[in-house]
C-alpha cells in the first residue's frame, strides 16, 4: 500500500512591516510670552486747590507738553494724581492752577517708573 501525502500549499500573502512604535511625549504647556511691565510714574501734589478748580500737570515727557497741561485727577480733598506712561528719560514737570498759573518754584523731575508726592505753592 501505498502512503498518501498530502501537500499544503500557503497562499502567498504580502509581507508585512512591524507597526512603528510610537514614543509618548508628555506635552508641555504653552508658555505665553507675557509683555514686560511697563514702569508708570505716579505724580501726587497735595494741596486744597479750592472749590471749581483743577490742578494741571505741564512738562517734557510722554503724553506731557509745555504748551497744554493735562487735568490731575482729584481723588481726595487735597490729593491729586496723574498717571503718566512709560519712559525712559526723566520725567520734568510743573503744577498749574487751572492750566494758567505755574507753581512757585523750579521744576520738578520724576525718575521713570517712581512715584513723587509733593507740595506745590501757588
């Protein structure tokens, strides 16, 4: 007798390529790049300027003019304050009443970023 063989024939199947590993990364946050402080100046003056009237501030800086003052903001009795942007440079100033009349006295000079309380006389 004689033995059967049975042959087995594989379908040919493409090759395959072994899946890519991937490498799991911890994100991280974003970091936003935050705009750098700007130094304002604080001007004050004490003083009671009187009823119906407004001190002003005149100068050399930013937003500041010799021609035309800029009305100070009255936040108590006698307390007045101005805000003035950012600047490099020293900051010269005068106090007027009312945009027409100067302070007693020199000028006064701010340092970029302080902030100067003073006594003005008229």
């Amino acid at each position: 007798m004689k033995k059967k063989t049975k042959t087995t024939t594989k379908a040919l199947t493409p090759a395959t390529k072994p899946a890519k590993t991937v490498k799991k990364t911890t994100a991280r946050p974003a970091v936003k790049k935050s705009a750098p402080k700007v130094a304002l100046t604080t001007i004050s003056a004490l003083i009671d300027v009187g009823f119906g009237n407004t001190l002003y501030l005149r100068g050399d800086g930013p937003g500041l003019s010799w021609e035309t003052g800029i009305p100070m903001d009255c936040i108590a009795d006698e307390h007045w304050r101005i805000t003035v942007p950012e600047s490099t440079r020293p900051i010269v100033f005068k106090f007027l009443l009312n945009d027409e009349m100067w302070c007693a006295g020199d000028d006064y000079t701010a340092a970029p970023g302080s902030t100067v309380t003073l006594a003005p006389e008229f």
